[in-house]
C-alpha cells in the first residue's frame, strides 16, 4: 500500500514538474515581453536647458549639458562666421546649473564682457561672449518654458506598472523552490528558502522604497532581478552551500548599484573622486599579482580568510569610470594619456595573470571608448593591429590559452579531455530540450565551471533552451535601453559610461554563450547576473548604475537629481538673471492651477538661497568699495604727479622785481688788455667782451674802439677824421709788428 501511494506521488510530482516547467518558461516570455515593451514606448524627450542669442537676434536652444562651438559640422553650435575656428570652445553646464566656457586654443580668441578667455571662465546669464566678432548672450529658461519642459516629459514618459513582472518573478521564485523540495526531497537545506525570500525581499523592498519616491522606471532593475533569480537557481543546482552566499551578493550588488546612481547625480563629485579609483584599481592589480591563486591556468583570486575576491572584475567599474569623460576633458591631452596608460596597464596586469578572456573584454571596451572619445576609425585600426601582434605574443608565452585555440572547431576530435567541457555542454543543451530537465535534475552542474564559463549550457539542460535563449535576449534589452537612452543624453560622461557598460554585458555574453558551444574559443568569462560568483554579481549590479545614468525619463532614474525634473524646486543663482522675476514657486503653480504649499525641504531650500543670495549682495558690496577706493586712490596720485615739477624741465630765467641793491651779485665779467698808446708801455683797462647787446651800445662807442692810439708823430692829425691805412698798419699803426716787439 505504502508502494503504491510513493508511486502515485511520484507520478504526481513528475506531472507536477512537468507543468511547472511550462509554466516557468510562459512566466520567463511574459516578464522579458513586459519589460521590452515598456522600454519600446519610452522616449527620451530633448530637454531645453537654456538659451543662446546669436548676433542676428536669433536664439539657439541648449538641449545638451555640453556643447561644442565652432566652425565643423560635428559641432553641436555652428558659427558660419569668418573668424571662427572648427573646433572654437565648449560651453558646458554641470549638474549645479553653473554655465562654463573653455576656449579650445583657437585662433582669434574669445572674449567674456570684452575680457579675454585663457582658461575656463563661468558665463552667466546675460554676459556677453564674443567668438569670431560676433556678440552671444547666455539666457536661461522661464517660469512657463520650464513648467512646459516638465510636461512635455511627463507626456513621453509612458509609465508601465512594475506590479505585474514584480508578481510574476516572485511566482517564478515560488516554483523554483518547489520544484528544488520534490528534486531534493530529503537533501533539500534549509538555506535555500532563506536565499529565495532573501531575494524576492530585496526586490519588494527596493521598488516599494522608491515608489514612496514617486519613482517610476524599473525596467532594468526588474530584468537583473529575473537574472538574478536565475543565478540563485544554478548556484543552488551546483553548489547549494554557496547559495546563500549568492543571495547576499545580490543585496550587496543593489546596495552598490544604489550608491552608485547617487555618486552619478554629480559628476564634480565623480570627477574628484576618479583619482582615488584609479589608485584602488592599481592597488588591487599589483596585489592580485603577488598573492594571486591560479586556478584553470589564470591568476586572478585572492583568498582572504574563506572568501575569494576576483580584483579583475572590480576593476571593470573603475576602467568605466576613468574612460567615460566630459566634453571639456575630452579636449585635454592629459587626461588621454591617462586612460590610456591605465589600460596598459589593465591589459598588461590580465596578460601576466593569464585572464585572456577579461583581456579582450578590456581591449574591446577600450576601443569602444577610444571611437566614443575621438570618432577616428585610424586610429582604432592601428590599435587593433598593435593588439593582435600582442596577442600572438601571448599565445607564444601562454601555452595552455594556445591549447584553447588549437582545440577550437575541434571539440569533436577529443571529447574525453581538451574538448570535454564543450562536449559535455553541447550534449547537455540537447537533452534539455524546450521545457527543460527542471531545476537541480540536470547532469552538467557535475562538470568543472558549470555554473560559471558553461552557465549557457546548464540553463538550457534545467531550464529548457527557450530560457536560455530569454536570458541572452534580457542582456539585448538592456543593450536596446542605453542605445535609446544615450540619444538624448545630458552629458558625454553619461553617454560613454553607458555605452563602455554596455559593451562590457553584451561582449562578456557572446564569449560566454557562444564559447560553450564551440562558436568562439572557451575563454573562461561569465554570463553577467546569471554565472554564480559574488563578485560577478556584484559588479554586474554596479555596472548597470551607468546604464541607468543616462535615463532622462520624468522621475525614472536614481541617477537624476529630483530638482531637475520637478518645478518646486529653484533655479540656481548662476543660471538665473533674478531668482524673483525668472523663477517664483507660487507663479509656478499658479501656472498650474494649483496652491502653492512649500514643504519642509523647500522652506530649507528657500533659506538658503536667501542667505547665498545675501552673501553675494554683501561680497558684491565689498567688491564695489574696494573699486572705488582704488579709483580715488588714483585720481589722487595724478593730481600730486600733475602739482610736481617735471624733474627734466628746464627753469626759466628769473625775473628780478626787488631793488637793485636786494639783487644778487652778478658773476666777475672776463676782461682783456688793450694797448696803450705809448710805444712799449701797456695800458690795462677794461674792456667789454664782444657778446654785448647792440641795443645797448652807441655807435660812437662801438667804432671807438678802433680809434688809432694817440702818438706824439701823430699830433696833428685829426681825431675826428677817417681812420686810414696808414693808422692800422703804419710804423704806429695797430697791427704794426714793430710796436709790438716783432711778434704777432
């Protein structure tokens, strides 16, 4: 009787698993379908951030954070003027609102209010920017403008219920535990329940947080959760004693995915703290090489007490985080020489620790970013030649990763040993069929790395091939969420970190599938959210924070600062010419139609504008008499320098008014002797020099002075007569050489 009743319940539980495996695969098409939809109809709306007035008073909206002035096609502002270079500056805004401008070395300069630029200068609304002779004025947004901003995003956003997937996943973790107790039976531990609750906790918790938040988008958190579910199910079918541990990975993953999405809210802070990343990467790097495990012919563990941490996958989110960049640093030399020194070194690390799979992982990600930051294709193919010649040195040195590609495509020829992992996954996949073996009846999990580089094959074998290939799709959506999420992206950080994310799930996915079942060599990478590993999944969670970043949707995404999207919120000081004429809470919802009622965070809020606006007022004060002090302080000195004789001025003669006896003595006049009229006897007298003033002498004194001298043969002679020849050189004549002794 006993007999009979057991194989009554067998039969029961074996039709019971059977349908519940159908099931599971309906559930598995309905919550990838729901989320794909949902993702299909979303649209992200360009955001209209403030105003550009051109010199021919036509106004340029600003629907990008960052923007490139110039001449060149690819500029997102063109300026057909004469003196504009291609690439001439970036006005760039940050997530504060503050508006800055960068000269990118051009030409003919440019100027702010008249005032040369020679390193980033802030614009505020209303200043005058001259670039290539013509004026530009920064204007912000109105009250109404940015009302309609915030409607016409609510109008794209289509809001699809999370409560659905939400239910389905959790039926979905219901049946996999059932169908564990009737595989199990007796063996089954208790720690497999407390992992799934654990689980579904997490998920239940997180999105009922965030709805109290008013938050709508789940898409891709909903999509890892599913994954997620799938990992604890493999994990629990090869190693049950680990599956706890896999859970807490999954809380620990959300918590960093949490954190992460509130670092991206502020890329001044992300960029202060890329530096202190770099260093923690490096660190992990070189002590991954000293005190790494092999193990499968790689280095990349390290044992620390009972847990194995693979440093290689943490620094996938650092290599994110130090390629993605703004517009402004994509324009600085320095800070490519530095993500380009960092992924040699990644790259040269992961060479030395044997990792080939995360190698090419890194050099495939690096390429992406590479195009992303310059949009040369030269470039790029250069690299992948220096690349590939690095590779065949790495086969040369890396005999057991030579043995992987020797043994590509010829699985076949050896299925009891180099080809045994392939083989055995391959075969797996066929007995799987459609619905499956269910979960923990499967034979891979018996196989080294099944849960891990074969995890493909061990989902087909229990979850039927129809799941498998639903999980490969869930990593394409995600791929299909950050291409339309990108498109209207506010930053170019965001937009290069999402894609650089995306191209890590996506590239680690195709090596995972694809060299499980001998498409590609086994390379020894996991499939994100699914292979068991903490530190996977951890990462996995971290990366899709950048994902998320670039969710421009109203009230979708963590990683979007509230204040953004939700009017009650001010503009800040810089953005706006008058925070009373440009920005007033009660003219915002009056706009509405509704009353305006402040909350205790903007009654905060509103404070501390009031005090930053007093601080400005009062430094603006300051600023004002320290200009006119300055000015005053001038004027005086170039009237003292004016009251100052020029010390290289020549004095005028001075003109005496005082008597003649008050008047200084006259300097000592030079005199010369005249000869008497005796022959041999000297007569000294005075005589007046022969500069005199003509005016002052009479003619009788003038000619007198040529009077022959008075002799005795000369007595008769008339005194008043003509002066003759005889008188100037006769034997007494003036000039005779005889009256003077023979000498002249």
């Amino acid at each position: 009787m006993d007999n009979g009743f057991e194989g009554i319940m067998e039969y029961v539980a074996l039709y019971f698993t059977t349908g519940v495996r159908w099931v599971c695969m309906g559930l598995a098409i309905l919550i990838l379908l729901h989320q794909f939809f949902a993702l299909l109809r979303m649209r992200n709306p360009s955001e209209v951030w403030a105003y550009l007035k051109c010199p021919d008073a036509s106004s340029v909206p600003l629907t990008h954070w960052e923007n490139l002035m110039g001449r060149a096609r690819g500029c997102d502002i063109i300026l057909n003027l004469g003196g504009v270079s291609r690439s001439h500056g970036t006005l760039v805004r940050d997530s504060e609102g503050v508006w800055e401008y960068r000269d990118l070395n051009s030409k003919n300069g440019s100027y702010i209010n008249g005032r040369k630029v020679t390193e980033p200068a802030i614009l505020r609304a209303g200043d005058t920017l001259t670039v290539g002779g013509g004026d530009f004025q920064l204007y912000p947004l109105s009250a109404r403008e940015r009302l309609e901003n915030i409607e016409k995003r609510k109008r794209y956003t289509k809001r699809t219920s999370p409560w659905l997937s939400m239910l389905a996943i959790t039926v979905f973790q219901l049946l996999t535990v059932i169908q564990f107790h009737i595989s199990l039976g007796d063996e089954y531990p208790a720690k497999l329940t407390v992992a799934f609750a654990l689980l579904c906790l997490v998920m239940w918790a997180y999105v009922i947080i965030l709805r109290m938040f008013k938050r709508t988008g789940f898409e891709v958190e909903l999509i890892a959760f599913f994954l997620s579910t799938l990992s604890l199910s493999l994990t629990a079918s090869a190693y049950p004693y680990a599956v706890l541990k896999q859970a807490f990975c999954v809380l620990l993953g959300v918590i960093l995915f949490f954190a992460m999405c509130w670092l991206l809210r502020d890329l001044n802070k992300v960029k202060k703290l890329v530096p202190i990343f770099l260093g923690i990467a490096v660190v992990l790097l070189i002590a991954n090489l000293l005190f790494g495990t092999v193990a499968f012919g790689s280095q990349n563990w390290i044992q620390i007490g009972g847990l194995s941490v693979q440093p290689s996958e943490l620094v996938k989110i650092v290599f994110i985080f130090v390629g993605a960049a703004s517009l402004n640093e994509l324009q600085q030399r320095k800070n490519l020489l530095v993500f380009l020194g960092f992924s040699v070194f990644c790259l040269g690390s992961l060479a030395i620790m044997g990792d080939f799979g995360t190698a090419i992982i890194f050099f495939v990600t690096y390429l992406v970013i590479s195009f992303l930051r310059s949009g040369d294709f030269t470039k790029m193919f250069l690299v992948i030649g220096a690349a590939g010649l690095m590779g065949l040195m790495v086969l040369r040195f890396k005999p057991y990763i030579a043995d992987r590609f020797a043994v590509w495509h010829h699985v076949w020829e050896d299925p009891t040993d180099k080809g045994f992992q392939q083989v055995q996954t391959m075969t797996s996949i066929a007995s799987g069929g459609i619905p499956g073996l269910g979960a923990g009846e499967g034979n891979l999990s018996d196989v080294a790395a099944a849960s891990t580089d074969l995890v493909f094959g061990m989902l087909a074998e229990e979850w039927g091939l129809v799941i498998a290939i639903l999980a490969v799709l869930c990593i394409i959506t995600l791929g299909v969420f950050a291409y339309r999420s990108i498109i209207a992206g506010r930053s170019t950080y965001y937009c290069i970190a999402a894609c650089a994310a995306t191209t890590m799930f996506m590239f680690q996915t195709i090596l995972n599938v694809f060299g499980s079942v001998d498409l590609l060599p086994l390379t020894g990478v996991t499939f994100p959210f699914v292979s068991s590993g903490g530190t996977s999944m951890i990462v996995s969670w971290g990366m899709l924070a950048f994902l998320k970043s670039a969710d421009t949707r109203q009230n979708a995404s963590l990683a979007v600062r509230v204040h953004e999207k939700h009017p009650e919120q001010g503009l800040s000081s810089v953005e706006s010419v008058s925070a009373v004429d440009i920005y007033d809470p009660e003219d915002l919802y009056a706009l509405l139609g509704e009353e305006y009622k402040p909350t205790r965070k903007a009654l905060k809020a509103e404070k501390k504008a009031e005090k930053k606006q007093a601080r400005m007022a009062k430094e603006q004060a300051r600023l004002a008499e320290e200009e006119e002090r300055r000015r005053t302080e001038e004027e005086e000195r170039r009237r003292a320098a004016a009251a100052e004789p020029h010390r290289d001025a020549v004095p005028k003669p001075q003109r005496y008014a005082q008597p003649a006896s008050q008047r200084p003595a006259e300097p000592e006049r030079p005199t010369f002797k005249r000869p008497s009229a005796t022959p041999g006897v000297r007569k000294e007298e005075p005589v007046h020099p022969k500069a005199v003033n003509y005016k002052e002498v009479s003619d009788d004194d003038f000619f007198g002075k040529f009077d022959p001298p008075t002799t005795a043969g000369k007595a008769n002679a008339d005194e008043d007569g003509p002066l003759t020849l005889d008188d100037i050189f006769g034997e007494n004549g003036l000039f005779n050489d005889s009256r003077k002794g023979g000498k002249r």
